[in-house]
C-alpha cells in the first residue's frame, strides 16, 4: 500500500517478460523530486569500486547506494533522503505546536536569523530540514531520522533558562557530544543532559543540579554577582556581546557576565582550527585580537608558542571557508605578508596587515576580508575542513549550459551549437542581416556584439549569455543556483516580470540573468565611487526612491544606494516621443520637472529618460512600460475573465479598441490566442480584472 506522505511518484517502464521486467525496473527506476524539478532522478542501486565520490544533497554525507542522482547537474540523494515524507505531524521535541504539522524545506534560508539551529543537534547546517508551520523550530532530517524511534522527556522548566529545557538521558543517537560543549563547565558532553529545543543552550544535569547561586568573580571583586535569568536581551561586560537566558549580576553596579563567560575554559584545543592549544589569560584591561582584528576585554586566551592574544569564540575560527561572494576558498592568516595597503571586499574598510583576515591563495587573487564581515552570515559561507574539497566545488561548479559542441572555427570558438534551452541548433554570428530590433532570448536585452541565433526560428542569445554555467554558486547565496528558461517568472530581485533565463537561489529565489549578472561590488556610471552589497542595508535607493527590503549596493564614502532594479536598467531605450535613443540620466539641475510622456510631475532627484538634443525628459517606467522584458507572444499566467488564453504583444497594428474600457489600444496588450476570436485589453488591472 502506497505511504500517504510519499514524496515521491515512481514510474518504471513495462516488458513482457516478468523477469525482464524485474531486471529492467532495477536498472531504470526514476522519480520525480520536488526539490529537483528539472530532471528525473535515476535509481543507483549499486555502487561500483571506483566509489560515488559525492555528497548527498539532502543530508551532506557521502553518497552511497542506494541512492537517486541527476546527471545532468550532479544532484544527488540517498535513497532514504529522496523518500522522507514532505510533511510528519508532530515531534517529540515541540509538543508546543504539535497541531500545525512539519514540512520538509531545502535548505536553511539566508535571513533565518531567529533559528539558531537543529533543535537536536544544534547546528544549521546545508541539509533538508523540517519546519514548524507556526514558528521557527526546525530539526534537520538526519536528527528527524535518528530521533523517530527515540523517547525524549516532556520538556520542563527551570529557572536557569528561559525555555524549557528537554531531559537526554543517553546521548548514543545524536553526534552532538562531538561539537558541543556544556553551556556551565565546558567539559564534554558525555553523561545525561538537559537540551534547549529553542536555543542553543546545552547543560550536564549534574552542573544544573549543583549550579551556584552567588559567586566571587575576578573581573568584579566588589560585590558577589548573583545568578539571574532575562527573557529579554542583556549586555555582558565581559564579551561585549548581546546574550539572553542565565546571567549573573550586580544590580548595583549594573555590571552582568553571561554564565559561559563565568567560568571559560582554562584550555582549548583544537588541532582543526590551531596547531597548538590556547591558554586562559585573565587580564583587567583590553587588548586586541590577533586573530579577528578588533578590541577585547577582560578574557583572552594566548598561545605562547605562535605569539598569539585572541578572544575565546576566536580559538575555533575555521582555517578554511568557502564564500559565496568569491569564486575560490579564502584561508585564515594571522597577518599577510606581501601585501600593500588592502581594503576589505565586503565594507571597504581597511584590513590591518598585521591582524588576522582571510584572503585568497590563488596567484593573482588579492582578495582579503575582515574576519567578521566574512564571518557575519552564515547563509553566505561553508566550512571546508580538508583543503582538497576547494577543487570539488570548483569542478561542481563548472557545468556548462551548452549540451553539446558541433563545429568550432580554426580560433576554437564554438560556431554551432546544442544548448540545454532550445530544441534546435545554435549558429555564431557576429552581426544581423536585418537591421531589426531583436533581443536576446536569454536576459531580453537588444542583441548587440557576437551572438548565437536559430537558423529555424527566431531565437537569439549572446555568446555570453550562452556559455553561462548551468550550475553556479552566486554571491547572493551559499548553495548551488540553477540556470532554467521561463517565459514569464517575476524576478525576485529587480521585480520585474520577464522572460529568459533565469537562476534558481536557495529554496526559493528567482534572479533574472541581469541580476545575476551583477557582481556584489560594482562600477556605476550613475556615481564616482564604486558600490558592494549591503545586506543589511534598507534605506531607500537613489535611482527609484523605494526603500530597500533585502539590502541594496551601497557606497562606502557616501550617502549612496541603488537596488537590483536600477542597476539592470537599460543605457538607452527608444519611446516614440523622441526620434532619438533617450539615455538613462542620473540627475537633473531643473528645480521642476515633468515627463514628457504622461505629462505628470517628475523628481528630478531621481533617475529618469532624456535626449539631450530635444530636451526630452521622461519617467523610467514611462519610457520602458511596465513590462520591458517580456518576450511578445509569451501567455499571460495572471487572472482575467476571458474564457481563453491571452498572449501579451508590446505593439499592436492599427488602434483597435479595448474589449474593456473602449478606448484604443496602442501598446501592451492582451490578445485571445484563438484566431476567430477578436478578444483585445490593455494590459492593466482594471481591464483584465473587470471585464
């Protein structure tokens, strides 16, 4: 009997013999996951000598068979990973909402800044996970699996944490004794513990038994600090940092420590991260670290054989990380030596030469980073713990879109082609027989320079654009993107609707390819310094005058923001109004203006459309209409009244009435695809909605 939360639909081709049925079923089972709808997945039921030699992309361990794989983008899964149910109606670790059911995600998402991580095994790591429906708990499925047949405690509270707290009386099914330590003593988890599902605090029962209530404290010698616990944020005078939960206190001196800083380790070591271990050092004064670069106070640890002074959290900074803002692994050093004055890639702030950073090894690359801004969103960065995983991905990554080359010419280029987005072949050009305005069918930009066209129908892309690879990772994301053709999708960066390609981010970001062209630090010609990607920031944008959601590019020596939408903006257009190409302007000296197209008020702070030779001035979405990268012929998706499919046109012949409004139409419209049907709308929501 079929499972009711299969997440999969298996199909298998038919023979006439049973037994070659049996045989020829094992060899081709394929599935269809909704987490890779690109391609089937095909059944690996056995594993040959040589190895799989790649990691599942469910649960981030070594592929082994069983298991699903595309071949087409290296997609991989274990075969108990492609079979996990989407959804499981409750856990035993969140009886709170135990009523809204979990649902099966692909990965983490970047701005999941409330999940700490795994309620189990407390780390957010690049995996399937499931999540509450109500808020955000979520547990991977490695945990989900290993914990289904295991009976925790009723979570209970205590006064040390603000959350209740879980009772682990073996931890034989978690790994979690490996990565963690006791949130009070340090020590290894190895005996019975109480688990916060909600955070991660992680505590021996023995040390929540025999917890003090007052102690003496270094740092504070004139009055015994007293255990306290906060539901909202405090600051601890010792890591400078905002914490919640367990504290303890003077209230007269409004002086607080978090409890781990209470009593830190004497000794950390860890061979992963420092050849050597690191030694406490209480001091009364601050210093800086070594290994990050900024100020400390109070606790440092020291290694005495390196010469090194760092914070506590910087004894375990990983030695190598892959960032999604560089093409390569960028390495931890203590100080960088052969190098002049360098800027930070991600604030554009200086980098201290003689402080830790990381930077990247590749010859040529002067690529550096300050330790914490590299370091601040861990949606953007992978932990690589052997060196030669850097050339995996770099091989993962190399996928061409170009399925296969037929002819090249005597320079090497590729002249005709067969690419993954088109049925028929692709021939390189270098200019159009016909001076038409045609666009490319990749970023729906006008063809310009060399590009590769269909000889059997009107299907155009730059060569850029058609040696995209198939699979990348873009700086917006840590995960793998995915090229795909749409035509119609709304961008979610730009948001525009348009048609083309398009990458797949994460779980579900769609970027344009005029996005994705768009690197995270930029050269605008709309201003004099260069601009980086501030995800953080959400002010409003000097091209358009809307405020920012998701970040934006920023200037580091001014006042200056654009968003995704302003930066993709044509150079010039050409609108009827002008006999010649308008260029997009960056500013206008008038004190009052006004477009020149609908006649309304126009912000001269704010980009517009002009000709200098006619003194022309036009709004942008004047100019370009509201959908400028749409393909004509392309089947409108949104809602309308009529009873058959509408096809959007940017042009229409003669000036034919609107079936809605009456008035006539000259440019975006609806028309019904069906020939005897003379069905016509301006494409606008009140005469597609009420008609």
């Amino acid at each position: 009997m079929k499972n009711e939360n299969e997440s999969v639909s298996v199909s298998k081709n038919e023979s006439v013999s049973k037994n070659e049925n049996e045989s020829h079923d094992k060899s081709v089972q394929q599935i269809q996951h909704p987490f890779h709808k690109e391609h089937p997945l095909v059944l690996v039921a056995e594993q040959n000598n040589e190895g799989l030699k790649a990691y599942c992309d469910g649960c981030g361990e070594l592929l082994s068979a069983p298991c699903f794989t595309c071949f087409h983008c290296n997609y991989h899964l274990h075969k108990q990973c492609a079979e996990a149910p989407l959804e499981i109606p409750n856990h035993c670790l969140h009886p709170k909402h135990s009523y809204a059911g979990f649902f099966l995600r692909q990965k983490p998402c970047l701005y999941d800044d409330l999940v700490y991580g795994c309620a189990l095994c407390k780390e957010k790591r690049n995996m399937f996970f499931y999540e509450c429906n109500d808020c955000v708990f979520f547990i991977d499925i490695k945990c989900a699996q290993l914990s289904s047949s295991f009976k925790f405690s009723q979570p209970s509270k205590h006064d040390i944490h603000q959350h209740p707290l879980t009772f682990i009386e073996s931890l034989t099914i978690i790994d979690v004794s490996k990565r963690f330590n006791c949130s009070w003593c340090h020590e290894p988890l190895i005996d019975a513990i109480y688990l916060c599902p909600d955070c991660p605090f992680i505590i021996h029962k023995k040390c929540l038994d025999e917890l003090p209530i007052e102690i003496d404290h270094l740092t504070h010698r004139l009055h015994p600090l007293i255990l306290n616990r906060s539901d909202s944020d405090y600051f601890c005078n010792l890591c400078q940092k905002q914490h919640s939960g367990p504290f303890y206190g003077c209230s007269l001196c409004h002086f607080n420590i978090n409890v781990e800083c209470a009593w830190p380790r004497s000794i950390v070591e860890d061979k992963s991260r420092h050849q050597h271990p690191f030694t406490l050092l209480r001091r009364q004064d601050s210093f800086i670290c070594d290994a990050c670069g900024t100020e400390g106070n109070c606790i440092s640890y020291i290694c005495s054989i390196c010469n090194l002074m760092v914070h506590k959290d910087c004894t375990s900074l990983p030695r190598i990380i892959n960032f999604s803002r560089h093409d390569h692994c960028v390495f931890h050093k203590y100080f960088l030596k052969g190098f002049t004055r360098q800027d930070c890639k991600i604030c554009f702030n200086e980098v201290k030469l003689d402080r830790g950073s990381y930077s990247c090894r590749k010859p040529g690359c002067n690529y550096v980073v300050h330790v914490n801004c590299v370091l601040e969103h861990e949606g953007l960065y992978k932990v690589i713990e052997e060196e030669k995983q850097c050339e995996e991905l770099e091989e993962k990554s190399m996928q061409s879109s170009i399925i296969r080359i037929i002819e090249v010419n005597e320079a090497g280029e590729a002249t005709k082609i067969e690419h993954f987005s088109h049925q028929h072949c692709l021939v390189l050009a270098d200019k159009m027989e016909e001076e038409i305005d045609r666009k490319c069918d990749g970023c729906m930009l006008p063809i310009s320079n060399i590009f590769y066209y269909c000889s059997e129908c009107h299907f155009f892309l730059h060569k850029t654009c058609a040696e995209l690879p198939r699979i990348k990772q873009h700086w917006f994301h840590q995960s793998n993107s995915t090229l795909y053709f749409d035509s119609f999708k709304k961008c979610d960066f730009c948001n525009q609707r348009c048609s083309g390609f398009f990458y797949k981010i994460g779980e579900g970001w769609d970027m344009c390819l005029r996005c994705a062209k768009v690197s995270d630090i930029i050269e605008c010609k709309g201003h004099q310094h260069f601009l980086f990607f501030d995800f953080k920031y959400m002010e409003k944008c000097n091209g358009c005058g809307e405020t920012n959601r998701y970040g934006a590019f920023r200037c580091g020596k001014c006042i200056f923001a654009l968003d995704f939408g302003c930066l993709t903006l044509p150079h010039s257009a050409i609108h009827k109004i002008d006999e010649h190409k308008l260029k997009l302007t960056y500013h206008d000296d008038k004190e009052q203006s006004y477009c020149d197209i609908c006649e309304k008020y126009r912000d001269p702070s704010l980009w517009h459309y002009s000709c200098s030779i006619c003194d022309t001035s036009a709004h942008i979405k004047c100019v370009l209409g509201h959908f400028p990268f749409l393909k004509d012929g392309v089947t409108f998706p949104y809602y309308h009244k009529h009873h058959h499919d509408l096809k959007f046109f940017r042009k229409v012949k003669g000036y034919p009435e609107c079936s809605y409004c009456g008035k006539l139409c000259q440019e975006e419209i609806l028309k019904c695809e069906a020939s005897t049907c003379n069905y016509i709308i301006h494409n606008k929501y009140k005469c597609r909605w009420r008609y």
